[in-house]
C-alpha cells in the first residue's frame, strides 16, 4: 500500500517521531529532523522482509517483539568508515607506542569498529611499530551493530576497499583472494589474533570491559548524541583510561564542554584532564 507521497509504505509524522524516540532509548541516538527520509529508507527493508505495509505496523511489532530491536538498531546505526580514515591519528598512536613500550601489554579500546576497517588498522599500525606480528598489544574492537561486528570479524572486503592502501601494505596485511573469491581480499590470520570483537552498546550500564587502556579511539560516535549523553559516555570512558593515555576522537566532535575531564593535546587527541603529562601531542 502506499500513502499519499507515492511512498511504498505510509509514514507518518508520528511514526518518524516513535523511531526518533525508540533509537534514544536503546542506543542515546539523537535523531535529526533532516534524517527523516534516511530513516524511511533504512526501515522499508524491514518492513519488506516482515510483509508490512506500513511503519505504523512495524513499530507495533518492534514494541511486541523484543528480538526485532536488534534489527532495529542495525538499521539505523551509520557504519561509514574506511581504513586509515583521518590518517594523521594512526601516526599519532604509532608515536605514542614508539614513546611508551610498556613492560606490560599495551590496551587500546576501539569503540566503534563498524566493519572493521578502523580496528585493522590499529592493528597495521601497531604491527609497523613494533616490527612483528606478535606485540605486546591487546586491542579490543566493540560496536553496537552485530551484523557489522560479524563482518568484522571475518576480515574480509572487496578489492575497491583497500584502494586507498599502499602496495606495501595490501601486500603484507592481505591475501588476495582467487577463484570464487576473486575481487576480494582477506586480512591475514596475524593481524586478526590481536584483536577481541565485542557487542557493546556505550548505552548499557555496565560494559564488559575490566582493565584500563592506554588508548580510546570513540571517533565520529558522540556526534550522534545530546550534550548529556555525550558527558555520561565520557566520563565513564576516562575512567577506564589510564592516566597518560590517549582519548581520539572524531574531527567533528569537540569537548570544550568537559574539559574537567579532559583536555586537547594535538588534532582531535585529548589527554586526561587531570593527567600530570605535560607535552602535547605532535601532529604528523
């Protein structure tokens, strides 16, 4: 059926207005107005593979089905990412590594992995650090989305992925896939083994994570959230940031509203507010 608009399905304002409100509860997404017609387009899937006709249907069965909320949120989480975006921070984390080579392991949270591609290449970056395959490094990768976590996992991506890679880097960190597989590549079993893939909604209130890291890349996540929201997020995620590490963040996102919490240090790179180290950050 469709409405008025010559849409497939009928959307209302009102069924616009209980999406925005049931992505801030379940993941503290402060939708747009402007996001209107993303989310008709994200949410027809479902309604297609459901057989419903409208999203007012739909959004009585995702209040009836709990196991539906998954999906939900898989829909609308944005997962745009690439490797080596916003290059200058993984100079940064190479320098950091190259300055504090720890007696114990080196931790570093990942907090929106997407696909995967930020996390390999975290794991790239640390790898050139150190010169082998086996650093003392713990990475752990999270996202809130299972189905980009599942990807993720796999390590594997179309060959127009890694354009933007050297010849250097496809060929140490990839296997290029024949056959059946042609037009793709997959990470290598090395790089894979140094990270933990977790679902971690920064909404629930208790993460399983217990240790502290040195290093928290949160980038391009807390635009989508309200001031408040934004705040809670990041005092918990300085709490579980040692005390000379690093916080990354995204180049659209600016804490001058926390800094009792943290303070800027180099290009989107912050430092604990209360930290005693005293240099900055060199951009490269």
């Amino acid at each position: 059926m469709a409405d008025t608009s010559g849409r497939e399905f009928e959307y209302a304002d009102s069924d616009f207005n209980r999406v925005r409100a049931a992505i801030y509860r379940k993941a503290g997404i402060n939708l747009a107005e402007s996001k209107r017609q993303l989310v008709y387009s994200r949410l027809a899937r479902r309604l297609r593979a459901l057989n419903l006709a409208s999203f007012g249907e739909y959004l009585d069965y995702l209040e009836s089905t709990p196991e539906e909320l998954q999906e939900f949120v898989n829909a609308l989480t944005t997962n745009l990412t690439a490797f080596f975006r916003e290059e200058h921070h993984f100079s940064i984390l190479k320098d950091f590594i190259k300055k504090n080579r720890y007696n114990k392991p080196c931790r570093i949270w990942c907090s929106a992995s997407s696909t995967g591609e930020e996390p390999y290449s975290i794991a790239m970056t640390v790898a050139e650090a150190y010169g082998n395959y086996r650093p003392p490094v713990e990475i752990v990768a999270s996202d809130i989305d299972s189905q980009v976590l599942n990807t993720a996992s796999m390590g594997v991506y179309s060959l127009d992925r890694l354009e933007a890679l050297s010849a250097d880097k496809k060929k140490q960190f990839f296997l290029r896939g024949k056959g059946k597989n042609s037009g793709k590549a997959k990470v290598i079993d090395e790089l894979r083994r140094l990270i933990e893939f977790k679902q971690i909604n920064l909404l629930d209130r208790k993460w399983p994570l217990q240790e502290k890291f040195d290093v928290i890349f949160c980038r391009n996540v807390m635009i989508y959230f309200d001031k408040p929201t934004q705040l809670q997020i990041l005092k918990r995620m300085t709490q579980l940031l040692v005390p000379d590490g690093l916080y990354i963040a995204g180049h659209s996102e600016s804490f001058s509203h926390a800094s009792h919490l943290v303070r800027l240090v180099g290009k989107s790179t912050y430092r604990l507010a209360a930290s005693d180290v005293k240099e900055d950050v060199n951009d490269v």
